[in-house]
C-alpha cells in the first residue's frame, strides 16, 4: 500500500492503495476491484493517479466499528461455487470415480450393509457439495446478469400472437425475465458481444439452469431421478459454465477497453482494472488508516 488516506468516493470511503495498477496487490478474489482514478486529460495506466479500493463497516455497540474492503458480490458467489467444486472433484477421484473404482455390492467381502451405509454417505455427502455447487453458480450468472443492466435500460420484445411489444425496465428485466433470455437477448447487446447461444458454454449453460431448477422446483414424479444427472461425465464442465460465461462477456468488452467495476476477479485470466477520470475537489480526505 503506497498511501495511506482514506477518500470519499461517489459516497463511499475507499482506501488509496496505490499510484498505478501495476503497483496494485491482488489480496482475495471475493473483493470487488479497485477503481484506478487519473486526471482529466490523460487515463493510461503509465499516467499518474491513484487505485482506490472501496471500503466499507460494520457499527457495533459504541466506537467499536469493524471496517474492511467491500466485497464484490458476484465475486463471493463464485467463490462458493469453486469452494464447492473442489471438494467434489476431490470426493469424486479418492471416493466413486467408476474408472477406479469397482463398486459392485457382490464384491463386497464382510458386512455388505455397513458397506452399503458407508457408499450412501459418500453419495450424500457428494449430492450435497453438487447441489450447492449448482445453485451457487446458477446464482453468480444471475447477480451478474442484473448486475450489468444499466438502470436506465429498455428492453423490448413483439409477442406475435398477440400483436403486441412488451417494454421492460431494469427492474421488470430482473423480475420477470428467464435468465437465458437476459444472457442471449440482453447482455450480447450492453457487451456487444458475439451470439453466446453458438459458443460451447451454451450448452453447459442450459443444464446448470436445468439441474438448478429441478432443486428449487422439485417434482414428486423426479425426487430421486434428477441426482443422477451429477454422476454425468460433464458435471464438472457444467458447474464451471458460471465463470466461463462472465469471462465471455469479460474478455469481449476488454477488447473495446473497456471495464466495469461490478466484474469480479477471475482466476487464471486476464483482469482489467476499471478506469475512471477524476476532479481532485471531488474528493475529500478523511484520514490515514494508522491515524
């Protein structure tokens, strides 16, 4: 950390972490990136400035006040998601990976029911780490989705039976549009992007979005069937389809150097820091964190 003062920035109070972006210090992939700030008339990264990173707290009884850098909320949910995906693959190679492991009940040498409650344990264990791997994924591509709609946005679609266009807002956007329509008919245009619905990640993309409603929406007709579908050789393709996708739109819109500081990190790519020109009576310093 280059300086220590804390600015107000838009209302918030952040932390001057350093001169440029090459300074800056990765520290955690749930935090939401810094702001780099230059001058009016001058916004490459050689050029003088600051890295602001926001902060935020807690207010607890008093003058007991817990402070830390605000975090990225799409950021946490993919953290969840990869948290989660890690056990299981881990789980998956030690514990029921069919090429190297023989399950066969018969097999078996002594108590054939113990070793049927200690496999159903496994299986548990292993639906559980999925389920929340899925739901958690699912849900990052939705926050990123909404999140990415800028507030005055419109969207519009003819619905020919009845002779009619439907207008929505951002907030009737969030509330009322399947998440595959906001990806494929929104996001494509706000990024300008390629079509998603030709690349690959599609399709991992329809089966995360199945898998995660037959969780939340279940069916007496399916209570056990649909677990099945987690033993699928794709599984782990499918629950990376999150991050895989906000690195589309990620890596599109970077071309246009552009970026955004709702984006979270992505690990193992390439992060860009989003830029902004700034007033320095914009800004108000309140202090040193060692003060």
């Amino acid at each position: 950390m280059k300086t220590k003062d804390k600015n107000k920035l838009n209302g918030y109070l952040g932390v001057v972490f350093c001169k440029s972006p090459k300074d800056y210090t990765f520290f955690d992939p749930r935090s939401a990136k810094p702001t780099y700030h230059v001058g009016e008339d001058n916004i490459v990264e050689s050029s003088p400035g600051m890295v602001i990173q926001e902060v935020d707290n807690i207010k607890f009884n008093g003058s007991n006040v817990l402070e830390y850098f605000t975090p990225n909320n799409v950021g946490v949910l993919l953290s969840i998601t990869n948290r989660s995906l890690t056990l299981a693959k881990d789980l998956f190679n030690k514990q029921i990976d069919p090429n190297s492991y023989n399950h066969t009940l018969k097999n078996v040498e002594g108590d054939r029911r113990e070793a049927l409650i200690q496999k159903s344990k496994i299986i548990y264990d292993f639906i559980e780490i999925i389920q929340t791997c899925i739901v958690f994924s699912y849900t990052s591509i939705e926050a990123f989705a909404n999140l990415s709609i800028p507030d005055k946005y419109e969207y519009e679609q003819r619905i020919e039976s009845k002779g009619i266009v439907e207008k929505y807002d951002k907030a009737a956007i969030e509330r009322w549009l399947p998440l595959r329509q906001k990806i494929s008919k929104i996001l494509v245009v706000i990024y300008e992007t390629e079509d998603i619905t030709k690349k690959p990640i599609w399709n991992h993309f329809i089966k995360l979005e199945q898998y995660r409603h037959d969780i939340i929406h279940q069916k007496s007709i399916d209570r056990v069937e649909f677990y099945k579908n987690y033993f699928n050789k794709d599984i782990f393709k499918v629950c990376t389809s999150a991050e895989e996708i906000i690195d589309f739109f990620y890596k599109q819109h970077a071309k246009k150097n552009a970026s955004n500081p709702l984006w979270p990190w992505l690990i193992n790519k390439e992060n860009h820091f989003p830029a902004t020109k700034f007033k320095s009576e914009n800004f108000e310093k309140r202090g040193s964190i060692y003060d």
